[in-house]
C-alpha cells in the first residue's frame, strides 16, 4: 500500500523536524553526486535517512576507527542511481498528480559508511498555483542485503513517526510509505523530508572529537541532558491512545521486560550461528537471574542517546532512529543512553566532557520530569550491553563476509571489541580477551 500527504506548498526548501532511518550526522557533509566532483557542504547540515551499517548503532567505519583499524572499505551493494531516478520522478508524478513540470535533482547517498546504499537523497520541484515548490526528500530503502537485526520494518518506522507527528516529540515529516511496488527500488521504501542540524557524532565518538569538544561546558551539558528530555517526553505518551498497542508482544512474556528479554535471546541465538559467546551469554544468565519486579510499560524510543537527535543550537530539532521501539521499562532508555555514553569514554579510555551532568546528576534530572523512578540502573545497564553487545556479533559477522576484516579475526571480534570489555567490566566478569581484538589489518 503507498500512502502519505503531499508536500506542502512553498517556494523556499522546507526544513522539518527529522527521524531516520538515521541520518547523516556531521557539521561538514560531503555528498558525492552520482556524476561529477563531490560536493563539499561546509554547513552544518543533517538529513534523514541512514549512512548507519548498524541500523542505529556504528557504522563499520565508526566501529574501524574505535579499533584502530583504516582502510578501505568496499561497496558491497551499487545502485543505478540514473534508473532509481527515472523511477522516483515517474513515482512521484503519480503521488502529485496537480503538480507541473515535476523533477527531481540528481540522487546522492550518504557517504560516511561504505555499507549503507539503502538512502537517497534529492531536492523535489514542480510548478503549482504560479509558484515553484521546492522539498528536500530523503528515500529509505528497505535493506535487502545483510541484516543486523532478525527482522526489518519500514511500515513500523514510518507509522511510528505519523503517530508522533501528533505529539510535542519532534520527529521527521513523513509523506509517503510504499510497500507494494517493490519494484520501483528493488524493495519498500518511503519517502520524508530533510531536516538542517547537526547531530553529535559516533566516529570518532563525541567525547574525542567533533562539535561537542568545540562548546562550552554549559552548552554540553544542554546537549547532554537534552537526551534525558526527549526519553521524558516520549515515555509520557498515552501510547494506547496513539495506537502503539500493535508493539505489545504477548507470545514473549507477561511484562515488557519479559517479551524484551525473550526477543533479544533469540536474537543471540539467530546470530551466534551455533558459536559460544562467552560475554553475551554470561550477561543473559545474569538478567534471567536478576531481573527485577518492573512491570512498567511505555513506549521506549530504543537507540535512545544524543546521537540519535539532531540538534538547532543546543535544542533538540528531531529524534531520530525508531528501528528499536518498543514497549518496555523507561529505565531501558534511561541505561542506553548512560551505557552509549560510557563506552564513547571509558569503553575507548577517553575522558568524558567537562561539563556534562553525572549520571547520578542525570537520572535525578530524568526523574523530575517523567515522574518515572530509576531504580534498577546497573540491571538495565548490563541489560544495555548484552543488547549492544549481540548486535555487535552480527556487526563482526558483517564485516568478515564483506572482506573489511579477515575471517578469523571477525570471529575473534564478534566475542572481544570495544562492547563486550565494557561489558564484562561492569557485570566483574574476565576480560574476552587479554587486549582487545584487531582487525588483522
């Protein structure tokens, strides 16, 4: 079914307020046009849509650089961006039938990740009421390579951000979702719109580079706490009066914890292949062991932390990256953004930035604006590395199947990286390994 709204009408680009897919999160973005000299944009800019391998998570470049390792990376997937282009204006003609003259520029792709072929990027324009109509669009393409996570929904990511369009939670403007003609970009996809900002970055992580070094100590903490604000608003939502009740999961367990416990325990059997995975599942003996009487449910953003929004200033723009919601415990939220903020520092032995809040300072700041207690936080904080530390496996396997890595040491990987050391550090368990693995490269 396509279904969406047409974009309003107006001489000047839009700017909206974003989501992802994920987005392209640096202050100066190269994109390569499809024929022709990269363009440099020297502004800070981001967009919708993901140059994340990791649906959410690093990059295989991101994850390069926290190991050491440069190099080339491959393309394993190469789109037909002048077919892809006929395609979309055709598309778009039968979305817009009033408008005149419909074009479209020349696609681009995100650049900062070789794996990630699966957005488009382009400027909409036609002719309508004696004015020209100008968008930027970004398209998110349903990966039809190798997956990180068992399953992937565009419909579900599209949805959720229509729902919260109703809400004070600022995400991307969504226009148009097609999931039937799989043929137009060899799989579903949809379309929303640009959003100008700039996003703390992952690579190399925030605490070591980029913007945030740049700003004052006030300014990161605004940043910083910013993450904790946007969790409040989304945990505060009615999320049975917007019609999230599809994300309940009752074939996995009574509570939220429980169906969250039993989805990421399958997962790590999906992607264990078979393979011991010493760390993982030590920290999963530990959860079943000491989960606690936690029935909360609300609606939990997933890939929540500061890398995730897209920021005007210091002031949250959108949230991005919805691949991970759920329904859970507040706290699930409230420990991955701590536990993505302890391994962009002590995870790669950086000191964390002057002027960011503790995270005692941060739960309490999180608490008076949810009125949600944060009781349990080193339970969802190990529950927060197990989870990363599976999608990890399936990173290491990526990267062993597209040559970024060799072989063996992709399986060294998938058990000892930057993840799993923080991991067991947290929960007292031995290292995975005596240093952390290389690349073998």
């Amino acid at each position: 079914m396509s279904s969406g709204a047409r974009p309003a009408s107006r001489s000047t680009p839009s700017v909206c307020s974003p989501c992802r897919g994920g987005a392209a999160r640096i202050e100066s973005v190269v994109r390569e046009r499809s024929v022709g000299r990269p363009v440099v944009r020297s502004t800070p800019i981001s967009f919708n849509g993901t140059d994340r391998a990791a649906v959410g998570q690093f990059s295989v470049l991101d994850l390069g650089s926290l190991h050491g390792w440069r190099s080339q990376v491959p393309t394993p997937w190469q789109r037909d961006l002048d077919r892809d282009r006929k395609n979309l204006t055709e598309w778009l003609a039968s979305r817009l039938p009033d408008a005149r003259k419909l074009r479209i520029s020349e696609l681009t792709t995100p650049q900062s990740s070789g794996f990630s072929n699966d957005t488009l990027l382009f400027d909409l324009e036609y002719d309508q009421d004696g004015a020209v109509v100008r968008e930027p669009l970004v398209v998110r393409i349903q990966p039809t390579g190798y997956q990180v996570f068992p399953e992937y929904d565009m419909g579900l990511q599209f949805r959720t951000m229509q729902k919260l369009a109703k809400t004070d939670v600022p995400v991307p403007r969504m226009y148009w979702l097609e999931e039937d003609d799989t043929d137009l970009l060899g799989a579903a996809f949809y379309v929303m719109g640009q959003v100008q900002g700039r996003v703390p970055p992952d690579n190399p992580p925030y605490h070591k580079d980029g913007w945030l070094t740049e700003a004052t100590p006030e300014e990161r903490n605004q940043v910083w706490l910013a993450g904790f604000e946007c969790m409040a608003k989304i945990h505060r939502l009615d999320w049975e009066a917007l019609g999230f009740g599809f994300l309940d999961k009752p074939e996995l367990g009574d509570t939220a914890l429980d169906q969250q416990i039993a989805y990421y325990k399958n997962y790590l059997e999906w992607a264990a292949r078979g393979r011991e995975q010493p760390t993982a599942e030590a920290a999963l003996e530990w959860i079943e062991k000491n989960k606690p009487d936690d029935s909360r449910r609300c609606l939990c953003w997933g890939d929540a932390r500061i890398g995730n929004i897209i920021f005007d200033g210091t002031t949250p723009a959108a949230v991005i990256d919805w691949e991970m919601v759920t329904l859970g415990s507040p706290e699930q939220d409230v420990a991955w953004q701590i536990f993505l903020d302890r391994h962009h520092s002590e995870g790669i032995e950086t000191p964390r930035l002057e002027g960011m809040a503790d995270y005692d300072e941060s739960t309490a700041h999180y608490s008076r604006l949810s009125g949600f207690d944060v009781d349990h936080l080193h339970f969802y904080q190990v529950f927060a590395g197990f989870r990363f530390g599976v999608i990890m496996i399936r990173l290491a396997q990526q990267m062993g199947e597209y040559g970024v890595m060799p072989a063996e040491a992709a399986l060294g990987f998938e058990t000892n990286n930057t993840v799993t050391r923080l991991l067991a550090k947290i929960m007292g368990l031995p290292m995975p390994g005596e240093k952390l693995a290389d690349f073998g490269a």
